[in-house]
C-alpha cells in the first residue's frame, strides 16, 4: 500500500486552547487557522472559547472579540462597515464567505475558521492575492475609449447609456473581489498561474458589456486563450459560494459565447 505525505506545511500540528472567563455561561467554541512563517513551524488550528454575552452576532465580530480580549496575535483583514469591501473573505464552517456578513447562530456546532483555500498564506487568515490583482489587472479593468472617435460635443460631459444598455452591467458591477469564487474553483487551483479565475472573468464581462467601452472586439481577442477563459468546466462552485449572489459561470459562458458570435459574425 502506498502512503502518500501532505507537503510539510499542509499537516497541521495540536494548537492552543484559549479559556473563556470562569464566570461565562454561553460558550462557543471557535477553530482558528494559525500560520507564522516567521517560526518555521507547521501551521495549527487554535481553539478559542468565546463568552457570546459580550460578543456581536457575526464571525467578524469573534474574531474582533477574539483579538482584541484573548490572543492579539491573530491577523485577518478587515475593513467591512466602512464601504463595499470583502477583504474579510475566508473559509468558514467549510465554505468562502465574508466573515462580516456570516452569523454565528447558521454555524451548528464549533466554528471552523480557515483563510481562502489553496492560496499563499502570509499569516494566519491572510491570503496572498498578489497574483489576483495582477490578473485582474491584466483585463484593463477601465473604460477604454477609442482614439478615433468623434470627441464629445461642446459642454458635454458625459457618453450617456439607455436604461437598457445600464440594465446589462446588473449582476457584474456588484461584484467586491473578495476572490471567494476563484478560490473554491478546482480550476483555479490547478491552473492559478495561468486561468483568470471566475472573479476576474466577471470583471471582463462587465466591461465587455459596457455599452461606453470602444475595446469590446480587442477585450474578447485578448481572452481567447486556451488557460486564460477555457480551463472554465462550468463546475459552478463560483456561483455557490458568491456571498453577493453573483453567477461568474454565466458570465464567463457569454464571454465564450460573444467570442464565437465574433469569429462567425
């Protein structure tokens, strides 16, 4: 029988339990990934016992809790309640969430907490996203214009849309990059490097879709590549997991359908 070993920094080794006060009656357990790369250590999971009469109702707000009374140590991003973020994007109770809309009371039993899966932790909760953005801004995430246009008249301001031609960009424009689509997608995992990802496909349909944008034939030769779209199988996990209600899968299937609808138009 073969026995097949887990890369060194994929088995996880016993971690800490942190106590709730002597004096707490309404205990939830919490199961926090932890990774220092600075100790050259194995990551582990630390269990936190959390007093729920002084904490809010959402995961973000234990793990506020957990920080700011038990373990300042532990690192995750936030920046919710300040604007349309998802930077508090990662794994709870097995599934991509944002940990500020998520709430305590759906979770049954101890609650499981690990950063965005098959991604480069920098500590703990963090993620690297540092090929994400690179590939999102690899699609020219702006309205491009074309050179040889009229410009626009005299004291005009603006290139106006119909209520139609606006209705099409619902569904794309919600989208916040919290990458929880890309990081429950199996192709992304295997073809990171190279696949755009649902998140960012999403993004190409919604300039692809802007009635403003001069680039629609160059945006949709620039996609047709066999990793950058086509690693796409439509398993539809993205769709799943999209805290927002957003369908990537539908979008990147009319991404490949206009690239068709070009080559035989």
């Amino acid at each position: 029988m073969v026995e097949i070993r887990l890369p060194k920094n994929s088995r996880l080794r016993p971690g800490k339990l942190h106590k709730a006060p002597l004096d707490a009656t309404n205990i939830r357990k919490f199961h926090v990934y932890r990774y220092n790369p600075d100790d050259k250590e194995n990551p582990q999971v630390d269990t936190f016992e959390v007093n729920m009469d002084q904490c809010g109702s959402m995961v973000l707000d234990a793990l506020i809790h957990i920080k700011s009374t038990m373990d300042p140590t532990l690192t995750f991003r936030r920046s919710c309640r300040e604007g349309i973020c998802g930077s508090c994007s990662m794994n709870v109770d097995g599934t991509n969430t944002l940990a500020c809309t998520k709430a305590i009371d759906d979770i049954k039993g101890d609650v499981k907490i690990f950063p965005l899966p098959h991604m480069p932790v920098i500590k703990d909760l963090v993620p690297d996203l540092s090929m994400a953005y690179a590939q999102y801004a690899s699609i020219k995430p702006w309205l491009q214009g074309d050179e040889s246009m009229e410009p626009l008249e005299e004291n005009a301001r603006e290139r106006l849309q119909t209520p139609e031609e606006r209705k099409k960009l619902d569904g794309l424009w919600e989208c916040i990059l919290c990458f929880s689509c890309s990081a429950s997608c199996p192709s992304y995992w295997w073809n990171g490097d190279r696949y755009l990802g649902p998140a960012v496909l999403l993004q190409a349909q919604r300039f692809i879709q802007d009635s403003r944008d001069e680039k629609t034939e160059e945006r949709l030769q620039e996609l047709e590549d066999p990793f950058k779209l086509y690693r796409c199988h439509t398993i539809m996990n993205c769709t799943n997991t999209c805290p927002k209600g957003l369908n990537p899968a539908a979008a990147i299937g009319d991404i490949k359908k206009k690239i068709v609808a070009q080559k035989t138009g």
